[in-house]
C-alpha cells in the first residue's frame, strides 16, 4: 500500500480506521462495512496507543473514534491525528452512544469532523462514511486557482468547470491575497476551495499562500480548504506542505480523475463543517 499523499486516490479501495474499545463493536462496524463497501479495508483498534501506532504506517481515507478509549479522550487522539499523521486532512468522526453535552453542541473541537450517535445504528454508519469516501462526480462551489502557465490553467479550468464548478483563475499568490482581502472587507471568505501550485512567478510562493490563508487570514482547513499541486515526490517534503496547513496535495502532472476526486471531497467536508458552524 503506498503511503504517497499526493497520489492516493480516494475512491479505490478504502481505508478506514476504526478506533474503539469494545472488540464487539470494531467487529460490527467492520461488518456493515465490507458488506456496503467492497474493497475496503477496515484496520480495528482498541486503544489510542494502538491507533497511534498504525497511523504511522500508512495513509487513511476515513478515521472512526469512540469518544472515551481505554487509554485516553478520543479527542485527544483526534488532536494527535491532526499534529502527527503524515497523511491528508482525513475526516475524524467520534462514533458514540453517549448522548452528553458535547454531542448535543457537537462542540467536539477543531479536529473533529463530525460525529455519528451510535443508536441511528451500524448500517447508517456505513452509509454516512460511504458520503465520504465515495464522492459524487459532480459539485458546486468557488475553487480560487493560482497558476502561472495559461496553457496549464486552460487545461484545469476546463476540468473544473465541466463538472459544475466556478473557477476564479489568478496567476500570482499576490493577486489570490488581494481577491481573499476583498472578499474578508466584504464579510465574505471569496472560495469554498483553493487550488495552487508551488513554484509560482512573482516573490511569493504557494507555500507563503498557505501562511497567510492559515495564518493572517485566521482560515482553517475546514474553512477554506487548500489542496496543492506539486512535482516533488519526496514524502518529506510532501509532509511538510501538510503540516503547513494544506488539505492535501496532487503530484504534478496532475491527472484529472486524481484530481477531481481529491477536490470535490474537500468540498464536501468543507460543506460539513460549515454546515455544524452555523448549528452552533
């Protein structure tokens, strides 16, 4: 199994981790989902101990974690996800009977994607991580695309547009902070995603993008995800890029299902969260 973040496409054969400490509902859960989803592999865990130590070893497209684990909060495992895990901004959904405060507020912190009550029932479950890792070909939304080379951005823009989306096309990180700038004057965040290259013209890089989209901007991934397109194959430098604040990352040349498929899966999230924001 490759453990290369940029080019691990979602839609083939799945990985979901499922971290709880009930044995029985591992197995459950594993069940419903190699039954509703074929091809996916299920990794079981019982503590947050174990689950730390799996996700050393390789990428997953979907995360599952009791909210009480034998050995710690599954917050905090959540939390260790986000800062530690080499991999995509994988959504990390509490899966939990315990109908507390929390859940009624789904005030479960910024590392948590969702979270999913126990007593809707197993074959739900399947069909809600199902919405995640399978994602439909079509979308609407506002992708802000930072490239310099018009012939690439012809190309890509085509891609995007042809399954619904609208492109807000620029060629330099300046000119993307300038149209973020306007769009924040106006009460307004001006994408529902962005897409950038690396290595762009002018003094700023995509790198320095991600900075201030995360930084100045105050702008987390669940609101203003950013997926990055690069040539560098190297997984530390890959890694790096995601611990600046990028989403996830596409090798170039970019292949368009690969792409596609890593975009509209941002917006998805990116939908929920927001969607869970404005219930608060």
């Amino acid at each position: 199994m490759s453990t290369n973040i940029s080019s691990r496409l979602l839609t083939e054969a799945p990985r979901v981790l499922v971290v709880d400490g009930s044995r029985v509902v591992r197995q459950l859960i594993s069940r419903v989902l190699q039954a509703e989803l074929p091809g996916v592999e299920v990794v079981g865990c019982g503590s947050g101990a174990e689950a730390q130590q799996v996700l050393g070893d390789g990428v997953f497209d979907f995360i599952t974690i009791a909210l009480r684990l034998p050995d710690m909060d599954g917050l905090e495992l959540a939390r260790f996800v986000r800062e530690s895990a080499p991999q995509a901004y994988v959504p990390i959904v509490v899966v939990s009977g315990d109908v507390d405060d929390r859940l009624h507020r789904r005030s479960l912190g910024e590392h948590v994607t969702d979270y999913f009550d126990k007593a809707l029932g197993f074959q739900a479950l399947a069909e809600f991580i199902r919405g995640y890792v399978r994602p439909e070909n079509t979308a609407e939304g506002v992708v802000l695309y930072v490239e310099d080379s018009r012939v690439v951005a012809l190309a890509t823009r085509r891609m995007l547009e042809k399954i619904g989306l609208t492109v807000r096309h620029v060629v330099s990180v300046e000119d993307a902070l300038a149209l973020l700038e306007t769009s924040k004057a106006q009460g307004e965040v001006g994408a529902d995603v962005v897409l950038t290259d690396v290595s762009l013209k002018g003094e700023l890089t995509g790198g320095d993008l991600l900075e201030h989209i995360r930084g100045e901007f105050g702008y987390g991934k669940g609101r203003l995800p950013v997926l990055v397109m690069t040539g560098d194959e190297n997984p530390a430098n890959q890694a790096a890029l995601i611990k600046a604040g990028a989403n996830d990352l596409v090798e170039k040349p970019v292949e368009e299902k690969l792409l596609v498929t890593k975009l509209l899966f941002q917006l998805r999230v990116a939908k929920h969260l927001r969607g869970h924001a404005a219930e608060a």
